[in-house]
C-alpha cells in the first residue's frame, strides 16, 4: 500500500508543479540605467539580493523597452503593444500629467485582464502613471486593487520650491517631500498628501510581502512599479548616508533590500517553485539630473533616446524550478510578458489585436532561444530605429542629455551592436545594403502600425 501510495505520488508530483498556473511578480523601477545594478557590473552600488537573483535565474543583457520614457513604456508592457498602437504617446507631451485628460483606454488589454480568465488574483503596488483619473486607474484594467503614487514622483512640484536640477551637483543633496504635493492613493481614495516619499519604497515592498502571504493559496500577478529611482531621490533612515554612489546609491540599496524580502517571503510561503519573478526598469537613467540620475554602463545616452541607454534595461527572470540559471544574449522586451504569461498560464491572448510581443516561455526553461529578432525603437510617436540581429539602423536620433530637442543627423546611421555596444561607430557608408534592407523593415513597421492609429488618437496623452 505504502508503495503504491509513493508511486501515485511520484506520478502525480510533476503533473501537479506543470498544471499549476504560476504566479508572476513584476518588479519595476523607474529610470534605472543599465549599469546601476551589481550584476550588470557597477562598482559600487551593492545589490546582493539582486546579484542572487541573477545568480539564480537568468539575467537578459539584451531586454527593451519599447519606450525610452514612463507613461508609454509602461503602457507597452502592460498591453503588449508599441504605444503607437495602444495609444499613450504623443509628439506633444512626452507623459502625461496631472492636468491630463487621457489615459490607457479601456479598450486596452493587459496581463491583469487577460489572466483574469485563469481567475488570478491581481495587484498594482506603486508607479502607475497610465492615467489618474477614475476612469483609468489600475481598478479599470484588470486590477483587485491599487496602492500608490498615480503618476511621476516630481510633479505637483510646489511654486517656490529649489531647483533640482541645480542641487543635483551634490551627489548627497537631499530634497524635501512637502515639494512635491503627490498623492497617495489606496484604490481610487488619496489617503496621504504629500505622500511622504522617505518612505514609499519600504511601504511598497511590505504591501507586496503582505499580499503574496494572503495570495500564497491561489495564482496572482503582483506589479510592483517603484516610484525610485526617479528624482527626486528618498529613501528610509536606515538606509541613508550608506554608499559610497551618494543617496542615488542609497536609494537603489533600498529597492535591493525590498527585492531580498519579496524573495525570501516567496521562499517562506512555500511557493518559490510556482512563481516567476521578473525585475526591470521602464526606462534608462536620467542623465540631466547628474549625480542624481543612473548610469547606462557601457551603453550611449540615456532616457528619452533611442540609444540604446533610453532602452536597454537590466532584466532578471527568477523561478526556481520554471526559469533555467543563465545569461540570455538572445533579445527581449517588456512587450514580450504579456504572450509569456499567458502561455504559461493557459490564457487566450486578445482576438483581434495586434500584438508586438514574442513567447519567451521556452527561453525561461531553457528549451530554446530568444525568438525575438527584430525591435523597433521609437519615441514622441515618432520611428527612430530599427534593429534586426546585431544590427542597429537610427533614421533619427534625441540630445543625448536634453532630449527635449532632436538631433541633427547627416543621413541613417547604421551599427552592429554585439561588436561596438556603445554606438560609437556609424558604418552605413560601408554596408549599403543592410541600410537599404532595414529602412525596408522601417517602412513596413511604419505602415503596420499606420492602420491601427485613427482609433486610438482621441484617447492619446494630452
Ligand atoms: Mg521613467
């Protein structure tokens, strides 16, 4: 009998992991750059918890977002599609604001929804900045419940109060949270103004260990979107004075520890071998702000380019058990969650939409490679660049630092990425015909993404 019993077990173990549907955890930062992160080589900001995390589960060196900035980026990785398509872009306003009218319309479907169907529990915890008003709050789109700043942590910037960017020149300058009147939001309610920023990144992490000790008994999707590394910069009073980067290096040992609990409550909890955590960022550092702003490492420009330091963002795929240990070289992007996710709960994904992600289920188990070959950059509802394997060709380029203007150009630029990883050298003169094949590839996006635009306009940032 007891034999019996044992092989039933066995039988039943492995059917019973795969026919559970994971949980997903998606950890993101705002305005992070691509070399803020230990693992992805600085020097001296420590992030341990995080370096376990890739040490553990695969760290994407070549993961996108389809935006270099807040409002679009986080509307494409929610819906799976290039903001052109779901409508949060604008040539006009780069985000949107608090005297915004618009937000993500609810024609839109995102992962909440769309895993709805496997009636998984859902959470927004943070940054939302797709719209504050009711009618377009995380509540509309698929989500249980909200706890958060609605939109960027600098705005409500009170009349009179210092200038930022001029403090910024001291790496330990530290501002005050009375001037920045932000909300905080439990639902659709303010419950704090200002939200006291010192403390919002503690606040958060202890939310989302809450509700994955609640949520252990049934599948969930916690978004977990940081209002830091924005500026201004805040962090909690242990953590302050700490390292050797200045505050902007306090802040992201901050959001290091809150990743640390997350894990270690999903290990408590019993249920590490059915969640997939993901962490990344919407966007790269914000160069202008000096100290205050992030590193892209070894990648050129920042956020609101499409240098590959507005894009490229630090990814980390964990799940003990779902997710094979590694490094992917292979391309990503964060409008390849939505398709993943589904897949690996069973979901259907939207009739009749276009979407602009790839399946990377079989790259997180290590069946296969990357199937994403091809990413498109773009900005301001504008087409910057195209790239197709290592290739990279840029039709029309930002102020690396000032992005608010662009940039003159003599004519495309063209680069091979895995061999010069800083965009330092334009060979288009020398490879006509790769320029000539991906402007081909750029009029046809261009011409795929035309057809889905006249219904979207009037829900678009203003
Ligand atoms: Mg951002």
């Amino acid at each position: 009998m007891h034999r019996f019993l044992a092989f039933l077990f066995l039988i039943l173990t492995p059917i019973g992991l795969e026919g559970r549907s994971p949980n997903f955890v998606v950890i993101f930062c705002d305005d992070l750059g691509y070399g803020d992160l230990g693992c992805f080589g600085n020097p001296t900001i420590k992030t341990p918890n995080l370096d376990r995390m890739a040490a553990q589960g695969q760290k994407w060196t070549q993961f996108y977002v389809a935006d270099p900035v807040c409002t679009p980026s986080r509307a494409a990785l929610l819906t799976g599609r290039y903001p052109i398509r779901n409508g949060m872009t604008s040539a006009k306003r780069v985000v949107l604001f608090p005297d915004s009218a618009g937000g993500l319309p609810a024609s839109e479907n995102t992962i909440a929804e769309i895993l709805k169907q496997k009636h998984y529990a859902t959470a927004a915890i943070g940054k939302w900045h797709l719209g504050h008003l009711p009618q377009y709050l995380p509540m509309k789109q698929g989500f249980d419940s909200y706890y958060g700043i609605p939109y960027s942590n600098d705005m409500d910037k009170v009349q009179g109060s210092p200038n930022y960017r001029q403090n910024a020149v001291d790496p330990n300058y530290y501002p005050d949270i009375n001037d920045y009147n932000v909300p905080l939001l439990e639902n659709d309610k303010v419950i704090e103004r200002p939200a006291d920023q010192n403390t919002i990144t503690e606040r958060c992490t202890e939310r989302a260990v809450e509700y994955i000790k609640d949520n252990r008994d049934q599948p969930f999707f916690l978004y977990l979107a940081h209002s830091l590394p924005h500026i201004p910069l805040f962090v909690s009073e242990p953590f302050r004075g700490r390292s050797l980067r200045g505050l902007y290096g306090d802040v992201l040992e901050e959001i290091d520890w809150g990743v640390g609990r997350i894990l270690e409550t999903i290990r408590n909890e019993g249920i590490e071998k059915d969640t997939i955590v993901v962490f990344t960022t919407d966007n790269g550092p914000w160069l202008a702000f000096k100290t205050h702003g992030g590193s892209a490492g070894p990648l050129r420009a920042g956020k609101g380019t499409t240098f590959e330091g507005g894009q490229r963002v630090p990814t980390i795929f964990w799940g003990p058990g779902r997710v094979k240990p590694g490094v992917v070289t292979g391309m990503g992007s964060t409008l390849d969650l939505l398709p993943t996710f589904a897949a690996l709960a069973g979901a259907k994904l939207p009739a009749r939409r276009k979407l602009d992600g790839y399946d990377l289920s079989r790259v997180l188990s290590g069946e296969a490679e990357s199937p994403r070959r091809t990413f498109y950059y773009w900005a301001r509802a504008e087409l910057h660049a195209v790239r197709s394997g290592p290739w990279k060709l840029h039709v029309k380029q930002r102020e690396p630092i000032n992005y608010g203007r662009e940039a003159p150009m003599d004519g495309p630029e063209l680069y091979h990425l895995e061999t010069d990883i800083s965009e330092a050298y334009d060979v288009a003169d020398t490879h006509p015909d790769i320029v000539k094949r991906l402007m081909k590839m750029l009029d046809a996006h261009k011409a795929d993404t035309e057809d889905s635009l006249p219904d979207q306009l009037a829900a678009r940032i203003k």
